[in-house]
C-alpha cells in the first residue's frame, strides 16, 4: 500500500466536498476510499442502456455520501459488486 499511495494525497470521502471547493485537485495525484452502503443496478435509461448507481460512505460520517452512476463497460464489469465491498 505503501508503494501505491506513494506522492499520492489521500483525502477522506466524506471531505471530498470541501476538498474540491478549496483545492485545485486537478493538479494532484489523490485518492479517496469508501464502502459501497447502498446499490441500486438495472436502471435504463430512455434510450434503454443500463447503469447501476452505487452510494458510498467512508463510515466517518454517514450522512455525507458521495453517488456514483455506472455506465457502459463500468457499469458491466462492475454492477455484480456486493454492497459493503471497500
């Protein structure tokens, strides 16, 4: 993890907000962590395609979330992950 998080800037999801009000974060190599607590997959959209919109939580604040939509490739590679994968 060491090796991975090196000159990376970790910023916790449920600052992410303030982060990216405050930092110009376009500039730095960040990461973030969080636990899927919520997933809702096969949604369509009008034109048919499907996504899967996933609510993740750093479980240092459970009411800040942050929402992800999955679409396309994402969307098939992913949308059989289990709510509470980190």
């Amino acid at each position: 993890m060491d090796r991975k998080m090196a000159n990376r800037k970790l910023i916790q999801l449920s600052q992410l907000k303030s982060k990216l009000a405050t930092e110009n974060l376009e500039e730095v190599d960040w990461v973030t962590f969080g636990v899927i607590v919520k997933k809702v997959v096969h949604q369509s959209t009008n034109n048919g395609r499907t996504f899967s919109i996933w609510r993740l939580n750093d479980l240092r604040d459970l009411n800040r979330c942050v929402t992800l939509f999955l679409f396309g490739d994402v969307h098939k590679e992913h949308w059989k992950t289990e709510q509470g994968t980190v």
